[in-house]
C-alpha cells in the first residue's frame, strides 16, 4: 500500500531542489481539503492510507515550495497519521527492555537496554552458572538471565509480596520448559530474616502436600460432577488441560524451604545481580555471602548518592577488589543519506553501576594497599605533572656536576 509513497519519498531525497523553507508560514490556509472531508475518506473501508496521502500532498499549496528533505518530512508524518503500520520482533531481552522502558521508565528504574547488556556482561553470566537476583525492575532481568543461560545452570530470583508479581512479563520471553523450570523463586524474607520475618524451623508444608499427590490426580466429588455436567466438548477439553498443567506445576515446582536449602547448603553463587530500589549497601552486604569467593557482583540503582556510600562501605571493609561505579550514557543516531546525525530526544540518564569481584573473607587481602603503591611509584618514575622529590631532585643535582666535571677534565 505503501510503495508508491516510499518510492517518492526517495526520489525527493535524491533529486536537488534550489527550494527553501524561509517564505514558509505554518496556517491552515495552505491546505484546501477540510478536516470533514478527511474523515470521511478514512471512514471508507475502500480508500487506502496511501490515496489519502496523496490526496492531501495534491490539496496542499506550499508542499512544491518545500525543500527536499521538508517533503519528506511531511510524507513521514502523514504515513504514521493516516498510514499506520506494523512490525513484528522476536521478543528478545533487547526488545523487551526497550518496550518496558518506553512505556513505563520510572517503573523499569530508567533501565536501558544497554544498561541491562553492562549488567549481564560484568555480571559474567554464562551457561552453567548459579546467579543469585534481586531484580524489581519488572522481571526483565531475571528473564534476560534465563534466556541467555538457554536453561543451563539455577538462577535464584528473590521477590517481595505474597507470590511473584513478574510471571506475566516473563512470559513474554517466551521460554521453554527447561529454561522457565531454572528459575528458583526465593522470598526476601527467608534470606534478609528481619525482626517481622524471624526464621522458623518447622514442617515444609509445600512439600508434605506434594508428596501426597499422586498422578494422575483424581478428582474431587464436585469436581467430577461440575465436569460431567458440562455440555459442550471443547469447554471440557480446555478445562481438563488447565487442570492438568496446573497440578503438573504444582508437583514439579520446588518449595521455598527446598530453594533456600540448595542455595545455602550447595555451591554458592557464582554471580550476583541486584537490581532493587532498597538500599544497596545493606542489602549487598546481606547477600555476599552467597556469592562464591572470586566471583562477580553487580549493583544497578537508579541514583548515585547510595552506590557511593556502598563503594565506600566495601573498600573500608575490603570485602572487594576492582571495585568500579560507571554511568551508561547512551545517543542514539539518525542514519539516512545526507542527513545522519545524533537524535534530537534522548534520555538523560540510564541508571548507575557499581561493580565488583568479592574476596574471600578468611584468607583474602587486597594487597595493593598505598604503601605498596608509593613503592611502584618509585619504582616506575615520578607521576605526570608532578613537582620531584627532595631526594631525587639532589640525585639529579649530583648527577649533573659529575657531568660537568668529566666534561671539563675532558676539554
């Protein structure tokens, strides 16, 4: 429908007009079809958008005094108006990011889709891995972590609230049924063990009544009545795989107690990613524990201020090295012919980073403390722009009448 639009697009970019836009006056004077009669024309199913188009490119007075690139300006802006069109995309976490983020940015805590790929490579994550998440920036990264693991290795996803409010948006990965069954679901109040949410020995209740369960599961006495009263076929068929899915779900998925017991008693995490709006600093300090000994950490947060007092609360406490806080700054460019250049719109910010590899806490040291760094510096030579030290500048001096002197015994 479009093509013939598209094509004049084009050749209205490749032919040179000695036009410009300086006796242009923006009124409602220079189109001549009414708003009414627009209407009528996309009221009717027969009309196109690209006969509406050039309908309105006819009706206009001051479209041929328009440069080149103003015409093709204005074709662009009438085709998304009266020439909607769509595009489908595989559902990526790239797409799904950007989509989340343009419908909702403070929701997604201005996580960019760049943002989310820094996290994901500082974070190391891989196939085989064991990554322990705080992810409350609507599930994206926790998905993102099972579609790049492609269901090879555990992650642990803590969540808030009764149940995980994030399963929705997490299907619209579209994952199958081994990488969905690698995500673990751990509540925040069986790992932080507040003064409210105390840790309870007791009986796994989840588990008792799963062990309970046989399969097939046979149904309940209103249960087989409400199904043999039902009239019609289909509705009978759709309900019995509800059923089954559901009582599937129920006798695969692991317990919470099951989930704390293999994270705490198992191999530790390889990696950890917090992505919350809590405070960074308690909560990394509760979490690294979890984390194996040479392994990374990833803090995303959306303002610097708490990263900050968390950089400074780990290296006091030397819990890390390579400790690294960066800005993802992002300009997004306009690629067509004659006119590239960087958009006008952009965000302003994509979120904070703070980065690093965790030490062991019995055995490890940073070692490059600042003793150990004036010695390098010694070592290597005095710093860029930096004014000599006593003793090297009397070195210098000395070395200097030496010169001196065998240059004079010599003449």
């Amino acid at each position: 429908d479009g093509g013939e639009l598209l094509e004049l697009e084009e050749s209205l970019i490749e032919r040179s007009c000695g036009n410009d836009n300086r006796n242009l006056i923006d009124s409602s004077d220079s189109q001549k079809i009414t708003e009414e009669e627009i209407t009528q024309m996309r009221s009717n199913p027969s009309i196109s958008g690209s006969a509406i188009i050039k309908t309105i490119i006819q009706n206009s007075s001051t479209f041929e005094s328009k440069t080149s690139f103003s015409k093709a300006k204005y074709i662009k802006r009438k085709q998304m108006k009266y020439q909607p069109r769509c595009r489908l995309i595989k559902c990526t976490a790239s797409s799904v990011c950007t989509a989340m983020y343009l419908k909702d940015a403070r929701k997604m805590l201005n996580l960019r889709d760049d943002s989310l790929a820094q996290i994901l490579s500082m974070a190391n994550v891989s196939a085989g891995c064991k990554v322990l998440c705080y992810d409350l920036c609507c599930g994206v990264v926790t998905g993102s972590l099972a579609q790049r693991m492609g269901g090879y290795g555990t992650i642990y996803s803590i969540f808030t609230g009764n149940a995980p409010c994030f399963v929705d948006l997490i299907a619209r990965f579209n994952l199958n049924f081994v990488e969905h069954n690698s995500i673990k679901w751990l509540h925040a109040g069986q790992v932080f063990h507040d003064e409210i949410n105390v840790k309870v020995e007791g009986e796994d209740y989840e588990l008792m009544d799963r062990r309970k369960m046989v399969w097939p599961c046979p149904f309940q006495p209103h249960t087989q009545r409400y199904v043999e009263n039902m009239k019609d076929d289909n509705n009978r068929i759709s309900f019995l795989n509800k059923r089954q899915s559901r009582f599937s779900r129920k006798m695969t998925r692991p317990s919470s107690d099951e989930v704390l017991h293999s994270m705490e008693n198992g191999k530790k995490c390889d990696s950890l990613i917090l992505a919350c709006n809590y405070d960074p600093t308690h909560t990394l300090l509760t979490l690294l524990p979890y984390l194996e000994t040479s392994c990374p950490f990833v803090v995303f947060f959306e303002y610097m201020e708490p990263l900050i007092e968390c950089f400074r609360e780990i290296q006091k406490l030397g819990l890390a090295i390579n400790l690294r806080l960066t800005d993802t700054w992002m300009r997004e460019y306009q690629i067509l012919p004659n006119r590239t250049h960087p958009n006008m719109n952009m965000s302003q910010n994509g979120g904070f980073i703070l980065t690093g590899v965790k030490l062991c806490p019995v055995h490890g040291k940073n070692e490059i403390d600042d003793e150990i760094v004036k010695e390098y510096r010694k070592k290597i030579g005095r710093r860029r722009g930096k004014k000599r030290s006593a003793e090297s500048s009397s070195e210098s001096g000395k070395k200097k009448q030496k010169n001196k002197k065998a240059n004079a015994g010599g003449g």
